[in-house]
C-alpha cells in the first residue's frame, strides 16, 4: 500500500513541477512572438525578459529538467516506461531555454 502511495506521489510532483515549467516557457514564448500582448502588459515583464537568461527562463528550465527526472526515475523504479506526460510537460517546459541555448531567442537589436 504504501509504494503504491509513494509511487502516485513522486508522479503527481513530477506533472506539477513540468506543469509549472510548461507554463512558464509558453508565457515566455507568448511574450516573444508577440511583445504588445495583453499577456505582457498584465505581468510587467522587463523588456529583457524574454531575450535570454532571465530568472524565468532560469526557472522553466529547472522545471523541466527536475520533470524529466521524476519520470526517468519512476520509469526505471517501476519497470513499466516512462510517463507520457511528464516527458511531454518537460519537453514543453526545456523548450524557451534550448531556444537560448539554440540561439533562436536572441535580442533583436544586439550591442548596447
């Protein structure tokens, strides 16, 4: 009974933390395709966030890296694969800062 509990545990940790990630790298994708969104105006991002390493994207990508270690761990734990939509919630929440990492996501007007 109790793995049963601990196993429905780490699985729900593991969807809120790429939940989380997800929906800070789809604001965050939100706000760069489109700058004059309502979405940026309501959050009061600063004009940099959204160009690099800022602490959100900081945060969306331990987020998904924490994600797809939950699901990695209870794959092998369990011996039954890997969660399905922690992967996909951590794909999600790794792709804004693979975009820094890629170069997709860099400043328009480079230099100072």
């Amino acid at each position: 009974m109790s793995d049963l509990k601990t196993s429905t545990q780490g699985n729900i940790g593991g969807l809120i933390v790429g939940l989380a990630g997800a929906g800070i790298s789809i604001m965050l994708w939100i706000v760069k395709i489109n700058p004059d969104s309502d979405l940026a105006k309501r959050l009061d991002l600063p004009p940099g966030a959204t160009t690099g390493w800022s602490g959100l994207a900081v945060v969306a990508a331990i987020c998904g890296g924490v994600a797809l270690l939950f699901a990695i761990v209870r794959g092998l734990v369990n011996k039954r694969g890997i969660t399905g939509l922690t992967v996909l919630l951590s794909i999600i929440a790794l792709s804004f800062p693979a975009g820094i990492v890629l170069g997709a996501v860099v400043p328009q007007h480079p230099g100072p």
